[in-house]
C-alpha cells in the first residue's frame, strides 16, 4: 500500500509540474490571446477549425485552473480575501448569467431572494466559483423542459442558498464519493456536456475555507437539492 502511495504522489507531483509549465507557455484564456491568435491563425486555417481550437484551449485552461486550484488549497496557499458579499446581488448576476444555458435545454431557471438584504463574510471570486459550479452542475444534469430553482433565506445567524434540480439524484455509491477528487458519478450530463470531476471537492474546500457549510439532499429519480450555510456578516 506504501509502495502505491508513493506512486500516487509522483504522478501528482509531475501533473501539476505540467500544468504549471503548459500555464506558463500558453496562456490562452484570456479575451486579449483569443484576439491576437485570431488576428495572426485566421488567415492559415479555416474559421471552424480554428473555433474549435479555442474551444479546447479554453477547456484545457479551466481544467488545469481546478487541477491548480486543488494544489493551492492542499498546500495552504490560499489567500482569501475577505469582504461583506451581499448574497441576493451576487446570486441573482450569477443566475442570469445562465439564461442562455438553461434556455438551450429549455430548463425553467427560477431564482427566489432572502426578503431582504443578507450579508455574509467570504471571498468573492471563491463564492463566485462555488454558487456557479453548482448551478452549472444543476443545469447540465438536468433533462430537457425540467426546473431549476435557487432560493436564499436566513434561519438564524446564517445565510442558506439552496439550489434544487429535477435531475436523476443520487445514488449510494454517489454520495460516498461525491466531495471527492476526479470522481465521476453515475449519472452524466444529458447533452454531453463534459466535466472535470473536481468541481464538487473544489466547492467544498472554498466552503470550508470561509467557514460554511455544505451538504445535499437527493433521492434517485426525484432530484437533488445542494445546501449552503454561511454565517451572516
């Protein structure tokens, strides 16, 4: 069990080493590279194919910006930068920031604010990524001409946002493992859209990391609902 262990951290070790180095060397995320590759490829190579090779350098940028994210996280080098968050703003831009998703599945996206103003105390682009990977996953796992609800509300002393899907739920054997790393779990997006498996073990550690709180309810065949608790600023 040592020995494999031992192997286990090698091909963690050079992975990341990879993923910092193809970071390093092509850095093709950004808006601006997508320009200038444009500006200087689009003359060399038909427009379809060279779209298609932006869809890919953009996945391949996300994949290893959560592979990189993991890393951070397990080796403490996560530099939260704390600031009030007001939860109905911020979830309200992010859900209809995927008008366009749901609407492509014919997906009803609703979203009920907390009566009034709740604040919470967290990182802003972290909270950013946990509320948008999960209305994602909520989305992409979700058949066609179903709903999507997401809902805030305060009991007590903390904020929860709920975001409840009409997917296929959850298994057993998903729910042992779904907070774990490069998991993928029985049920698959329903139009093939394409996941890293890291997603959810990111969610939780970002969770974690701002004090709060996340746990799921789910039955197979009925949906499932992901919770998230966060103690009010």
């Amino acid at each position: 069990m040592s020995k494999d262990n031992d192997i286990y951290l090698v091909l963690v070790q050079h992975v990341k080493h990879i993923c910092y180095q193809i970071r390093l060397c092509l850095p093709i995320g950004s808006p601006q590279n997508h320009v200038l590759l444009l500006s200087t490829a689009c003359k060399q190579i038909p427009f379809l194919v060279y779209c298609k090779i932006i869809d890919s350098s953009i996945r391949l940028n996300a994949m290893i910006g959560k592979i990189l994210d993991v890393d951070a996280i397990e080796s403490n080098r996560v530099n939260l930068q704390l600031e009030n968050i007001d939860m109905n703003a911020l979830t309200k831009r992010i859900v209809s920031s995927f008008d366009k998703a749901a609407a492509k599945k014919e997906i009803n996206l609703s979203f009920s604010p907390a009566p009034a103003t709740v604040s919470v105390k967290g990182d802003m682009l972290y909270m950013t990524e946990i509320i948008e990977n999960l209305l994602s996953n909520a989305i992409k796992f979700s058949r066609r001409k179903k709903s999507v609800s997401i809902e805030i509300s305060v009991c007590d002393l903390y904020a929860l946002l709920r975001i409840r899907d009409e997917g296929p739920g959850l298994t057993e054997d998903d729910k042992q493992k779904i907070f774990q790393k490069f998991q993928r779990l029985s049920a698959q997006p329903t139009e093939g859209e394409r996941s890293t498996g890291l997603g959810l073990s990111i969610v939780k550690k970002y969770t974690e990391l701002m004090n709060g709180r996340i746990w799921f309810e789910s039955e197979v065949g009925t949906g499932t609902s992901f919770n998230l608790e966060f103690p009010k600023a």
